[in-house]
C-alpha cells in the first residue's frame, strides 16, 4: 500500500483500498503478489462504475473486486512466465477472493485474463515491495458476475 501510494498513476487503486478498509490486510506480512490497475484502468470502467463501488453500502463488493487482484505468495514475472511456459503458454492461480485469474504469454509480453475474459496487460512488472511483489496493469481484473454480490 506504501509503495501503491507513492505513484500518482495507482491514486484510484490507493483510494479503494483505503474505502474497502483493505490497508491493513494488505500491508500483513505476506507474501503477496498484487496487481495493480492503473487510474486509466479505472477510468476504462463504464461510467459511475468506480463511483458506485466506492460507497460504503458497496464495501463487500469493493472487496471481492479488490482482492481479485491479490494472490498470497511471491510470484515475480519470470517466476509467472516459466509456470506458463511449462503449462503451454498459461497458468491459472487463485486469488485471495476465490476468483481465479489466468496469466498467458502473448507476442512476448505477459497477460492476465480475469473470469469475465477482461484481459490486462502487465504494463510494469517486478515493482518489489516489503512484503511481496507488484505488476502494474492496465485493465482492472474483475470476478465472474456470480462472485461480485
């Protein structure tokens, strides 16, 4: 959350995690391997969607969002890119929500697809933090329909 907080283009993620009171949790020993959307990734949300999770009514959700991005252990890009390559070309892991979320190798570059087929690009790979690692992305990851209520 420290780091999360000292780049200006991770505010949005910064904010819901303070709103879904996730500071803590997050800041536990760990480790943990995060993936951080970028305000951009918030802003490609249909319209008032950002907003409407924010409210406190909206907390459980929030969460479920937020930990969607969220896999306990340490799993830097070569660590992610190898269990693909041993698994032709994917892997997929869970999440502290209980979503899963999906990393494939395309073109060169690293992905991670969530349960609604949204695919992220790993835009920053391997930002080390005191209790894990974080790869920044340009999509917000989101859990199938069914585990967001």
């Amino acid at each position: 959350v420290q780091t999360a907080a000292s780049v200006d283009e991770l505010s949005t993620l910064v904010a819901a995690v303070q709103a879904a009171d996730l500071v803590d949790a997050l800041q536990a020993e760990g480790p943990f391997t995060v993936f951080a959307p970028t305000n951009s990734a918030f802003g490609d949300l249909p319209a008032g969607t950002v907003d409407t999770l924010l409210r406190p009514e909206n907390k459980g959700q929030l969460t479920r969002v937020l930990t969607s991005h969220v896999i306990a252990g340490e799993f830097d890009a070569a660590k992610i890119t190898k269990k693909a390559k041993m698994n032709g070309g994917t892997v997929t892991v869970e999440t502290l929500s209980g979503a899963n979320l999906t990393a494939v190798l395309a073109n060169g570059a690293l992905f991670v697809k969530d349960e609604q087929g949204g695919l992220a690009e790993v835009a920053m790979a391997d930002v080390e933090t005191s209790n894990g690692v974080v790869h920044v992305v340009n999509r917000v990851l989101l859990p199938a329909a069914d585990h967001t209520s």
